[in-house]
C-alpha cells in the first residue's frame, strides 16, 4: 500500500513536470530507477514497525486452539507512574503513517494536479463561442500559401 502511494505521487509529479516544462527531458532510466530505490526504501520504512511489534499468538481453548497476530508496543510509564501499555507508541506510529500516507500524498496531488487544470484550461482550443467545430479549428490553423508566377 504505501509503495503503491508513493507511485502515484510520483506518477502525479512525472505528468506536472512534464506539462510546466515540455521542452526539458525528464525521464531517464537514471530516474527512474532512483525514485523507485527512495519509493521501495520509504515503503519498507514505514512497514517496518509491523515486523517488531506484532507477536504471533496462540490460545488454546477447550476445543478450539486461536491463533492471531496482536501488536504489543514498548510501553512507558505516565506521568502518575502507571504503565501506559503501549499506547503511546502505538499512537505516534499511525499518526505518522496517517499523515505519510495519506494527508501529504493527497495535499501534494491536489495542488499539482490543480495547477495543471489551470495551465491546461488557458490553453484551450475551443471557440471562445464555446462551440467546437472542425471548420472553426480548421480556419484557425489554415496557413496561407502564396504562389509566385515567373
């Protein structure tokens, strides 16, 4: 999920670059190649924590034995000396994956994909009539042809 996030950022970052600046080569396999190494690095990052804190367990019933993955968290202490079990912890890590994952991802599409709307949109074709019709493009785009006689 979060490599899959981070593509469409960049996928997203790929297509404003190259309407803001069409003339300028963007893509090289240099590039590409390294933002899929920082994509692939952060994903496993942010998955990371799920490979430490999550405990497979085991509970045998009277006639059924339950087996299931639980998160245990370090746990520090309040300030009234009580334990918090973890809460803390566990708080923090998605927050930050709430965040990383999806307010700034969303914010940065927005406002990339915002400003394309607005470059693309002064660009238009259409008649300021608003009608688009091929005769209306065509006499826009005829050039004229000149013949000399000798």
């Amino acid at each position: 999920m979060c490599a899959s996030i981070f593509t469409l950022v960049a996928i997203a970052g790929d297509r404003f670059f190259a309407i803001m600046f069409p003339l300028k080569s963007r893509v090289t396999q240099r590039r590409v190649s390294l933002v899929m190494v920082i994509i692939w690095t952060c994903a496993a990052a942010i998955g990371m924590p799920a490979l430490f804190f999550y405990k497979y367990t085991k509970r045998q019933w009277k006639d059924f034995l339950e087996r299931f993955c639980s998160d245990v968290w370090p746990q520090t202490r309040n300030s009234d000396g009580e334990c918090d079990n973890g809460y803390r912890s566990k708080s923090a890590y998605w927050v930050c994956v709430l965040v990383v994952l999806n307010w700034i991802p969303m914010v940065i599409m927005i406002v990339m994909y915002t400003i394309i709307l607005v470059r693309l949109g002064k660009r238009r074709i259409i008649p300021s009539s608003g009608a688009l019709s091929y005769s209306a493009i065509q006499q826009r785009s005829k050039q004229k042809v000149y013949t000399i006689e000798y």
